[in-house]
C-alpha cells in the first residue's frame, strides 16, 4: 500500500488510496460510506482504470513504448489515460461527442492528449468506431476501449475494492455504483462476492437511461442530466452482468440535483451528479437493510462519488433544476 505522506517517485503513484466518508444522511443501523474518488491526480475514478490498463497492456505487449492511445470517451476516463499515458511514454488521443463537458476536454488537452469531437446526436457507438479508424491508420496504436475491456472491471476488483475492505475490516453487506461502463460495479461486485456470496449488489442509472433492459425490461429512452452514468444503448456495452446484479435503481434527475446541493450544504461534499444519483440509492438500500427488506451480511453500505462538482460548474449544477444542463 502506498503511502501518501512519503515522497513519491510519480503523480502515479498518488492514484487510488482514497479516503473512504459515511454520508451522514444514512440511518445508523446501515450506514453508507462513499468513496471520495476526486482525490485522485485527475481527480475521478477513472484514474484508476488509466493508469491499471495502459500498466497491463504494456506488460503484456499489446501496446510498445512510444505508442498511442485511442480512447472514445465522454471525459474522466480521458484524463485517467492522459495521466498515465504522459508518464508511461504513451501518446494519446480522445474521441469525444461533443456535447460533453468542456472542462474535461481543455483538462484532456493540457495533459497533451489530442481531442477529436464527434456530432452528440451521433452518440457514443459512433465515437468508439471512430476511435477504432484512427487505430488502424496508426502503427503501435490500440484502443483500449472500456466499454468491452475487461481490464476496466479488473482494476476496481484489485484496487477499489480491497481499499474499502480493509477500511470496513470486511464489514460490507452492500456494494451500490452507477454504471457508466459498468466497470466500478462489476469489479466491486466480484470482489464481494467472492468474499460473501449474499453481498447485496445495486446498479445504479438515470431515469430514462436503459441499463433495465439488461433485466429484460423495455424502457422509454428519455435524455437525462446526470452525467457519467447510463446508457441509451445496452449493446455497446459488454462489461455488465446482470447476473451479479441484485436490483437497479432509475434515479431522476431531480432527486439526484437536490442530493447534489444537499451533499454540499450539509455535508461539505463538493460533488457531481453520478455520485449524488449514487447517494441517493445508497440510502435506499440502506433503509431496505434497516428496516429488514434486504438480507445482508452486514449492515454496512458502500458506494462512490466518481469525481467532483468543480468539473460542471460551466453547467450550472448548483443553480435551478430548470437551469443546470445536461
Ligand atoms: N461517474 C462518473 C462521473 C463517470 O465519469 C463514470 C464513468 N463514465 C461513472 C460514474 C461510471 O463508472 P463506470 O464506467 O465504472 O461504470
């Protein structure tokens, strides 16, 4: 285990390790703890994955050194593979719909990755075939594409994971992630499964977003706010088992916008829209814990706030419902 008060040979070595919070607005008898991932160098979780797959596919020679990266990526796993990749002598580069938050892309840029932007309305099945035409074109070029690499799911199961079991001395009833890729929960998930075979597992989504249809449930597709988790289309996403999954919750934007300025007003927790989503259906599980509805072996909740609020500022989380943009 890294140390972070030593001196430290690299920003690499400062990725995971995070401080792991109780959200106070959970009943004693099941609390929630998160863990804070904007305490990462590029401050989201997905530092974890960056820095887990480019370390992997060099060791295996997928990738030389002097390669490039190609990534189709709406943001924070961008920063994570420019991290690594500027420390790991990888170039990279991002394709990127554009309707995606600007802070992410200028943060992307300045870690000397290139961006490439993509129409929104063509969404993300045409940003990831884009991403796989330039790495044809390139020598020494791969995409590590988390959406199907199971390194994704992997870095979670040998970092994020053990982190919060040796933080809660194995006392985990409850694992709760939103799914973007999918990675945070099924790597979690593993883990504590393994550990407990009655591990509760709780997926979370935006209202309007398809992961139900991984459940055999026909969802009206409907946009949403929150950003980072959610699909429209379950088929670009190979990572997800439902069979490890226990239940899913659909969260609205709207609870999730007022969860997000409660978390900041009460509890000084500066964070965006998937971890207050996340929050949100932490404290549901662990009222179902409390009150006797779900059978854990333990009363103890665990979930994620993936990155922090300062990265939407631009779209105005913290302002009216009606104002913050998606
Ligand atoms: N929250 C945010 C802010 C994210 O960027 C992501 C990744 N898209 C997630 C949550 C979901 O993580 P995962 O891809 O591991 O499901």
């Amino acid at each position: 285990m890294t140390d972070h008060r030593e001196p430290l040979p690299s920003v690499l070595e400062t990725i995971g390790e995070t401080p792991l919070v109780r959200v106070h607005d959970s009943p004693d008898a099941a609390p929630v703890y998160a863990k804070l991932e904007s305490f990462n160098p590029g401050a989201s979780i997905k530092d974890r994955i960056g820095k887990y797959m480019l370390e992997r596919m060099l060791e295996e020679g997928t990738i030389d050194p002097g390669g490039t990266v190609i990534e189709p990526t709406a943001g924070n796993t961008g920063i994570g593979i420019a991290v690594a990749a500027g420390q790991l002598d990888l170039n990279a580069v991002f394709v990127v719909p554009e309707r995606f938050s600007v802070e992410k892309q200028q943060l992307m840029r300045a870690l000397g990755a290139d961006v490439i932007n993509t129409p929104s309305e063509d969404g993300m099945g045409f940003a990831i075939e884009r991403a796989h035409q330039l790495a044809e074109e390139l020598e020494n070029a791969v995409v590590p594409q988390q959406f199907s690499n199971p390194l994704n799911a992997e870095a979670h199961y040998a970092t994020t994971a053990p982190e919060v079991d040796e933080a809660l001395d194995g006392e985990v009833g409850a694992v709760v992630a939103g799914c973007g890729t999918g990675g945070t929960l099924m790597g979690m998930a593993e883990y504590f499964l393994e550990r407990d075979p009655d591990t509760h597992v709780a997926a979370v989504e935006p209202a309007g977003s398809a992961y139900r249809e991984f459940f055999g449930e026909d969802v009206d597709h409907e946009e949403y706010k929150t950003e980072g988790i959610g699909t429209h289309d379950i088929e670009t996403n190979e990572l997800f088992d439902p069979d490890l999954v226990d239940e899913i919750h659909a969260i609205p934007d709207r609870d999730t916008h007022e969860e997000m300025a409660r978390l900041a007003r009460d509890e000084g927790q500066l964070v965006a829209s998937s971890a207050a989503a996340n929050a949100v259906a932490a404290k549901r599980v662990a009222r179902d814990i409390a009150e006797g509805t779900i059978d854990a072996p333990s009363d103890t909740v665990v979930t994620v706030f993936a990155d922090s609020s300062e990265r939407y500022l631009s779209k105005g989380v913290y302002r009216s419902f009606e104002e913050w943009e998606g």
